[in-house]
C-alpha cells in the first residue's frame, strides 16, 4: 500500500470515530466527502439512477456521478486535503500531514 492510500484509509477509519467533525458539517460537505470517497474506492458511478422520490440515495448517486473521471489517487488526495480545510475550518485538533503524498 502507497502512503496516499495508507494516509486516506488513515483519515476513513478516523472520519468514522470523529462524531464532533461529521456533526458539524452541511449536507454538501457530506456529499463532497462521499463523492470523493465513492470515487476513490468504487470508480465511476456503476449504479442505475435512483428515483427522485428516494432523496437521500438520489443526492447520494448524483454527488458520486460527479466524480466520473476522477482518477483514484486524485479522488484521495481530493478527500484528504477536504477534510483536513474541514477540521481547520471547524478547529478540531487532528490534522492529517499529506504534503509528501501529493
């Protein structure tokens, strides 16, 4: 494993246990967050479009649809530097130091 997918799957497990952050945020910050983790451990959107009546699996499918293209790395070094502006923006203590991975 290269230390760009040790450094995201680092950020995944503590996104996961970080109630104070993932509380704190809109549900656009969500969706960005999901669009990229989607992207970066799924590829292009490979799922049929969800009925518009199903809102949160249809945000869901269109926030990840606009990921198409985006290669995996760039998906997680997109994630790693949106949650980190997020902890910074929202001044929680745990920072993740990417800059030798991007």
């Amino acid at each position: 494993m290269h230390r760009l997918e040790e450094t995201f799957n680092n950020i995944i497990q503590a996104t996961a246990r970080n109630v104070g952050l993932t509380s704190k945020l809109s549900e656009d910050e969500k969706l960005l967050l999901y669009k990229y983790y989607k992207q970066a451990t799924a590829g292009d959107c490979s799922i049929e479009k969800p009925d518009i009546m199903d809102y949160e699996d249809y945000v869901k499918w269109r926030a990840w649809m606009g990921g198409k293209g985006i290669s995996k790395d760039d998906a997680m070094k997109a994630y790693i530097q949106k949650y980190n502006m997020l902890l910074q923006l929202y001044c929680l203590a745990v920072y993740f130091d990417t800059n030798d991975s991007l």
